[in-house]
C-alpha cells in the first residue's frame, strides 16, 4: 500500500538511529521487569488467600471412640476415608469391622479366616 502523502517517509523505510534503539531497548525492559513484578504480587496474594481459607477450615470430625468385644486382641487400628478400620482376634476368629469416623457406628463387620 502506498502512503497517501508523498512529503512523509514510509514509517518501513527509515532506520531507528542507535540511539533510539538503545532507548527502545531499556523501555521493553524495563516494562517487562515490572510485568515481572507484578505478576509475583499477584501470586503472592493468590497464595495468600489460599493458604487463609484452608488454614481457617475447621478439622474433620472423629469418633472419641468405638466399641469391640470384651477381651479381644487389638491386631490393627486405621483411620482412613472417613471410616476407622480396627482387626481384632476374640475367640480365636479374627474380625475387621469397620466403623463411622464422625459417629463411631458399626458400618459392617468381616470374618477373616483360612481355608
């Protein structure tokens, strides 16, 4: 495309003198270190706000206790999922029952035995 007024230089044609260039140079470097910067505050407070809101969250409820057979072996106790799995031995079967972590009922219980 042609330029409309023929007194004026083609902005393609003319050369930026060096020291336009430097000027140039220390602009888009200076903007891209405060990009820089900006960017880093606004993921600090990113983090910030994260860091708030899962630190002020109150912790997950758990069962005081729960409830096996009188005289039983305790082989393992697990808190995992939001249940408590507690292997114990009581008259020579082992048991895994399997409790509610926020109430501490009974969800089910299994025998475990060998063929």
């Amino acid at each position: 495309m042609s330029n409309p007024e023929p007194n004026t230089p083609d902005t393609a044609d003319t050369e930026l003198s060096p020291e336009a260039r430097a000027m140039l140079g220390k602009a888009r470097r200076s903007f891209a270190v405060s990009m820089g910067i900006l960017l880093l505050g606004f993921m600090a407070i990113g983090f910030a706000l994260v860091y708030r809101v899962m630190r002020d969250s109150p912790p997950p409820a758990v069962a005081e206790n729960v409830t096996i057979p009188v005289g039983a072996e305790v082989i393992s106790a697990l808190s995992t999922d939001g249940t408590i799995q507690v292997t114990y031995s009581a008259g020579g079967a082992t048991t895994l029952s399997v409790f509610d972590a926020e109430t501490g009922e009974l969800q089910r219980s299994v025998q475990i035995g060998t063929e």
